[in-house]
C-alpha cells in the first residue's frame, strides 16, 4: 500500500462478511500499514465481530438511503457485495448498488479511491476457446447466466466512471477463489461439491457413488480429449493485491487480472493427486475449455506475485481441518 499521508481514512467494505470480506478484514486490522485506517462493514444479513476499528452498518445496497447512510465520512470503498445466478436480485445488488455507490463516491468531499473486485465470469470464464492468453484489453464475453452478465456491467459502470467523471479507482478481476478446503471440493463426485462443474451429474449417480466410495477424483478433460486449464487464485493472495493497490498511484483507473501464474492443468493436477494421495483418477470429458488469465499486469503495475501454485494449493486444501463450529456454507446474496 503507498499512502498519500497520514490523515485517517475510512474504508467501507462492502460484503464485508463474505470469503473475502472477512479475510481482508482480518488482515488489514493486524497490519501495521492501515494502522491509519478505520473500516466500516456494509452488511447486508450477517454480523461482523466487534474491533475498535470497524464499525458495522447493515443495510441493502440497493437502497440509496442505506448506501449514503454508509459512505458518510468514506475516504475509500472496497466493493465485493455480489450476487450469484438469483434474477430477482442481481441486478438491484450488482447494477443499482453499484450505481449508488459510485454516485455517492462522486459527490463525496472525503473520497479518493474506489476498488472493485471483479471475476473472470466477465470474459467467458471457461466456455468459450480463448486461443491466446486472457489479458485485460480482451472484450467481455459473459457465459449465459445473470452473474457473469453483471460482472460485464460492473466493470464498465465502473470504466465509464473513470471517463465521464475521473473518478479514481481500480479493478482487480480475480477467477474462482479458494480458502480452506474449497480446492478439495471442488473434485467431489458427491453432493457436496463445491461449485462446478457438478461432476456427479456428468458421469451419473451410480458411478458417482463409486468413484466417492474408491476417493477418485475427476480429471476434466475438453471435447478433445485433452485436460482442460482452469484458473483461480486463493484469497490470501487476492487479499495482498487488494492491500497492495489500496493507494497505489499506478493502480488509478486500472483493470488488473489477479490470478495465480499458470492455470491449473487437470492433467497435472491429477497425476500429483495420484503421486502424493494415491487416490484414482477418473477422466471425465466436459464441453469447456482452456483459459490462461494473464496476470503480467498487475505484476508489472503493483509489483504483486502470487504465493500459491497448484501444488500449494492442493496441500492447503488437503491439510485443512474444519472446526465444528465452521461447517461448509456456500453463501450467495447476502
């Protein structure tokens, strides 16, 4: 982070209790580089635990009371506040909450920056053939579905803001991200996987209970046959981007891909399953493709690097031990 002086800021979170939310949170309010930053949680169900430094304010985004209430005195805005494939919502959570955000933000005498982070859904995700690596000059591309729309129209509202009102800001577009032992369900043939592709409907139930019962993990291939390259990022590295690009002067009016430094290869990945878990590996042929997000950007600009790579990704995940009182929860709105 490059601070622009020592006046106290204030930073609104929005999603604050969301994955990354609560691990930004954790980390800023134990690093000594925003010590002069207080930080405000706009939630919109879930409490936050109490700290001397954040102060909670629950609300809907949509609403444009809720959202003026919570940017009075804001220096700064870190939106995260999203929602997935619900119609009746995503377009008052992702168009109208952002609009009042940045039309708040505009007006504002105490604002100066405005971070949005935004996914990879934006530019087709693994859906479409991307011949050459992803950069941040491709055009969207949305997968079908009301989420990776919205995720297009954030980050041109948030564009256009840059053009029409020179607003500072920046976006940091990050893939699938992972904490805890998210990577490791993401391979379960079982009814708890996390995300998708759901790989107990691609292969059938009954051959999903068997590969679950042996440990087999799935191996996506593309219609050719050949395993698919997918990307994602951990939080803890989309945190130190986040961190990193609060004040960075060469982040303004910036679209950065945060992503790790090579997708992961299903090939590879199950090869070092088998090499370091023994489990099974069962091919599994999917109509997606190979996607490469090219993350030289931010790199190049901020100076960031990711710490996570396939095989620390695998030995994060596997060496998780969820608590009782941490159960699995796949939050969407909210």
């Amino acid at each position: 982070m490059k601070r622009t002086g020592e006046s106290r800021g204030r930073m609104l979170v929005t999603g604050a209790a969301g994955k990354v939310g609560q691990a930004f949170l954790a980390r800023a309010l134990h690093d000594p580089a925003f010590d002069r930053f207080v930080f405000r949680a706009f939630t919109h169900r879930r409490p936050l635990d109490a700290h001397d430094r954040l102060d909670c304010v629950q609300g809907s985004i949509q609403n444009r009371v809720d959202v003026d209430r919570a940017l009075d005195g804001v220096t700064h805005v870190l939106h995260l506040a999203t929602s997935k494939e619900t119609p009746d919502d995503v377009m008052d959570v992702a168009v109208k909450g952002m609009f009042w955000l940045l039309e708040a933000c505009r007006s504002s005498a105490s604002f100066e920056q405005f971070l949005l982070v935004g996914g990879d859904a934006g530019v087709g995700h693994f859906f479409y053939p991307h011949p050459v690596p992803v950069v941040e000059t491709q055009a969207h591309s949305a997968y079908p579905g009301c989420y990776a729309l919205s995720k297009v129209l954030e980050e041109v509202m948030l564009q256009q803001y840059f053009v029409q009102y020179g607003l500072n800001g920046c976006c940091l577009r990050a893939p699938w991200i992972m904490e805890k032992d998210d990577f490791r369900f993401q391979l379960s043939f079982g009814p708890d996987v996390f995300g998708g592709p759901r790989w107990c409907e691609l292969v059938g139930a009954e051959a999903a209970a068997t590969h679950v019962a042996s440990g087999a993990v799935p191996v996506m291939l593309d219609e050719a046959g050949v395993p698919v390259q997918r990307n994602f990022v951990h939080v803890d590295d989309l945190v130190d981007a986040i961190c990193t690009a609060v004040d960075h002067p060469r982040a303004r009016q910036q679209l950065m891909n945060i992503a790790m430094d090579e997708p992961v290869d299903y090939g590879a990945l199950g090869d070092y399953l088998a090499r370091t878990r023994g489990v099974p590996l069962v091919p599994v042929k999917t109509p997606y493709h190979s996607t490469w997000l090219d993350n030289t950007k931010a790199r190049f600009l901020l100076g960031w690097r990711p710490k996570y790579d396939m095989a620390r990704l695998v030995e994060a995940a596997w060496s998780y031990r969820r608590a009782v009182d941490d159960p699995r929860h796949v939050w969407y709105p909210g």
